[in-house]
C-alpha cells in the first residue's frame, strides 16, 4: 500500500539541513545543548523556543521528512476556538491567540485566520452553550449565544434546524497548519537550530547528568532532551524507565473539492463544530482542497506501526451525513480522505512535563486538540527542559492530573 503523499509545505521551507553522517576519525559522540526529539507541531515550537532563547546548540531530529503525512501534525487546517469548560483552558486559548499572532508576525505570514467558529449543542442543550458563552464572558472575551435561525440568517449556508443551540466566536477560526509547522521549523533554523530529517531516534539513555541520544547515523550526548514524539512517545519514554500509557487511533479528515473556493471562503463562511453523542467539525475552504470536515474520534485504535492510510469508508459516510446536515451546499466532487493519528493520554487532556527522576528531559502529549496551544506548549516544553519549570499554566497537565475532562477539538 502506498502511502498518503506528504502534505504541501509552505515553498519558503528550504533549509532543512543534510543528516549529519560520521566518518572514521570524527568523534562517535556529539555533544548538544539542547536535543529535540519530533518535529511535529510541538517539537518545531519547543525548537524554535530553545533556538531563540537558550544558550548554546539546539539539535532537532526527525524520524521522516520535512511535512510528512505519517503523524498528527499535517494538513491544512487545525481550529482554532477559546470557548472551553475550564476558566484556566479559556485563559490559555486567550494567550495562545496572542501567541500566533507574534509567531505569525515573525514569520511574516498570517498562521491563524479569524474565521470565527459557531458551535452547535444538541436539542436541549441550551444550559452548555450558555456556560461556555458565561466562561467566556468572565474572560472578557465577546462570544455570541444564537439559534438555529439566527445562524442561517447570517450564515446561509449552514442548515441547522431553528432552535438548535449554537454559540459563536468571532476571535476563534483556523490556525493553518502545515504552515504552522514550517514556519516553527524555519524560525528555529533562522536562530540557529540545527534540523535533521530522516534521523529515526533508536534509543534514549542516561549518561551521567546528559542523556545519550542514539541515531543510525550518529549519538548525541545532550544536556537537555524535548520528547516531542506523538504517536511513538511511549517507546522513547520507557527507555527512560517511564511507563506511559498512549492511547493512538487513526482518525480521518474528508475534503469536499469545491469548485468556487470564494463560496465558503473564511471572510463568509465560519469553521463549525457539532456536538453531540458524536462530534463533528468543518472549516471554510482554505484553498485548493476545498472544504474540510471530519468526526472527533471517529476512528479506531491502532499504533503507530499497524496504522495504515485506507480510508475508512464508514467514517465517511458518517461526515458526508453530518455535512449535509450541517452544510447542505458543500458536498460538489468527490470527496477526498486524509488519516492521520491521534495520540491520548488516559483522559484525554494533555501531556506536559518532565520525566521523573530526568528533570533535564521535558515531554508533551498534544491529543486530539492541542494544535491551537502549540506556541504555549512549545514554550513550556523549552522552559521545563531548560530551568524543570514554566511560566506557562500547565501544571494541570502534569504526569500527576491536578484534573481532567478532555475537549473536542
Ligand atoms: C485528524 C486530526 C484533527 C485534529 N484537529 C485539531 C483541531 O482542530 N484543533 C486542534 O487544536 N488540534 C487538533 N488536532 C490535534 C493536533 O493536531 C495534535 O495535538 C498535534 O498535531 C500533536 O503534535 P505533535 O507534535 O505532538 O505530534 P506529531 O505531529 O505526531 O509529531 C511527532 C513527531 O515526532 C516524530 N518522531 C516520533 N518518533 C521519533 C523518533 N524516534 N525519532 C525521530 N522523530 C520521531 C514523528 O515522525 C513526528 O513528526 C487534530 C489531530 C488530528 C490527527
């Protein structure tokens, strides 16, 4: 089976440097600074962090090519929204916004785009929507509580019946991921970070106060290691003496090619989440794959190494129902599949700490909806790798839980 074709990364990413091969006569080991393990969303952010503030060098090390298909991090749209059950989730979301903006205006491009998001609650759900609107507004973020009609009536392509419950942010919308990525990977390189593609991790162990980082190609012994690894984080971490549970299912996003891309545009049509006993969600087309829609866990347990790319021509039925439902207009050609893995924790919230016993070694479980803290993420991964603490509030996310919950994207 082949599989999916690497997802277009932005043109400007050119610098990703040769592997560093060894020859006879060069030191078999290489000491680093600063090892970064991933070069996913969350890898990419923390390298750009420790390049941009830490002394001294900053390796990253990527098991597959710049912007491969093979994790969680591809495509190109994540959602981006603020509303959350807990006051501390809202607040992060606020400052992970602000976080964008000045990752996007480093990088010169616009990574999150306002779209805004409506959410819709089923039939007498009322009282959820109208606590999210009330967390929000105890945040001093504007939101707005509507109706079915309301929506339409703004919105004349979404289909919902007149008195489903829906809420709408204008601050939220889609961070465009793949650029995202690039643009994390570009600015850790621009500060000096060294990337390195197609150098599989085999082994982490400890020497002494560092850590020795084996490749096929090279060992590098470092001071401080981010495991930034997704999917295939467990294994890297019991080399570290750390049991961790890694729930991966392989998920699938559906494209609807569309034939005029101006017609769900992001400045007329907002991204959409629906909940229920299954949750779905959408964007406005960004571009040339049309409008995205998918189902949050609608997949299946796998592993990283079992997973495949087949569609699953179930899941699909499910979203093309759910966006006729929610979006009579969209479906024009066929659709187009897309897998892509999910790596949760036991309850579904994330993962951000320190290894115990390994205080020099920082990991992060970004699960089914951390794209849109990335920035922040990224920062706690180089701050708790640098210093065993961080400024960003995510002691709640800790290996010991403070509390959980776990939301839809
Ligand atoms: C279908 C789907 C939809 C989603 N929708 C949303 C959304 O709307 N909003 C939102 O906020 N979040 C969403 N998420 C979640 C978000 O995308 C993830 O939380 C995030 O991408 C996780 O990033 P990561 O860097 O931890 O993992 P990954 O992107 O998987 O990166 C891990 C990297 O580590 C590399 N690696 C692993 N092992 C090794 C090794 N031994 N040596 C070297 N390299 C290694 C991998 O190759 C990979 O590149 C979605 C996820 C999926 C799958």
């Amino acid at each position: 089976m082949a599989p999916e074709p690497a997802c277009p990364l932005s043109p400007r990413v050119t610098r990703w440097p040769r592997p560093v091969r060894y020859t006879v006569g060069m030191s078999p080991v290489r000491d680093v600074d600063h090892l970064v393990v991933g070069l996913g969303v969350l890898g990419s952010a923390a390298a750009y962090r420790l390049a941009s503030e830490a002394a001294g060098t900053v390796v990253a090390l990527e098991q597959h090519e710049p912007g491969h298909a093979h994790g969680s991090s591809h495509g190109d749209s994540r959602l981006f929204r603020l509303a959350h059950e807990s006051p501390a989730d809202v607040a992060l979301a606020r400052a992970a916004y602000d976080a964008w903006l000045a990752v996007g205006a480093e990088a010169g491009e616009e990574l999150l785009v306002e779209s805004g998001v409506v959410s819709f609650f089923p039939l007498g759900a009322a009282a959820e929507a109208d606590r999210l609107a009330a967390g929000l507004a105890d945040a001093g973020e504007t939101s707005e509580r509507l109706d079915g009609r309301a929506v339409r009536e703004r919105w004349p392509a979404f289909g919902v019946p007149d008195d489903v419950p829906a809420l709408f942010e204008p601050r939220a919308g889609v961070v465009r991921a793949d650029r995202a990525v690039a643009a994390f990977a570009r600015l850790a390189a621009d500060h000096g970070a060294e990337l390195v593609p197609h150098a599989p991790v085999r082994r982490i162990a400890p020497d002494g106060e560092r850590y020795l980082v084996h490749t096929d190609d090279a060992t590098y012994r470092a001071a401080r290691v981010v495991l930034a690894a997704g999917a295939w984080t467990a294994a890297l971490a019991a080399d570290l003496g750390l049991d961790l549970e890694v729930r991966v299912t392989q998920e699938q996003v559906v494209y609807f090619p569309q034939e005029d891309p101006e017609r769900f545009a992001p400045a007329v049509q907002p991204g959409w989440i629906r909940y229920g006993a299954e949750a779905f969600y959408g964007f406005p087309d960004l571009g040339p794959t049309g409008v995205k829609a998918a189902q949050h866990l609608g997949g299946f347990d796998v592993t990283a190494d079992t997973r495949t790319y087949d569609p699953d021509p179930a899941n699909l039925d499910r979203v093309v129902a759910a966006v006729r439902d929610v979006l009579p207009g969209v479906p024009s050609g066929p659709p187009r599949t897309v897998s892509c893995l999910y790596a949760l924790t036991s309850d579904g919230e994330f993962l951000v700490d320190t290894v115990p016993g390994h205080p020099g070694v920082a990991l992060a479980i970004g699960c089914g909806h951390g794209f849109k803290f990335a920035p922040l993420l990224g920062q706690a991964l180089a701050d708790l790798a640098q210093h065993g603490s961080t400024g960003v509030d995510v002691g709640r996310f800790s290996l010991v839980r403070r509390g959980s919950g776990g939301d839809a994207e």
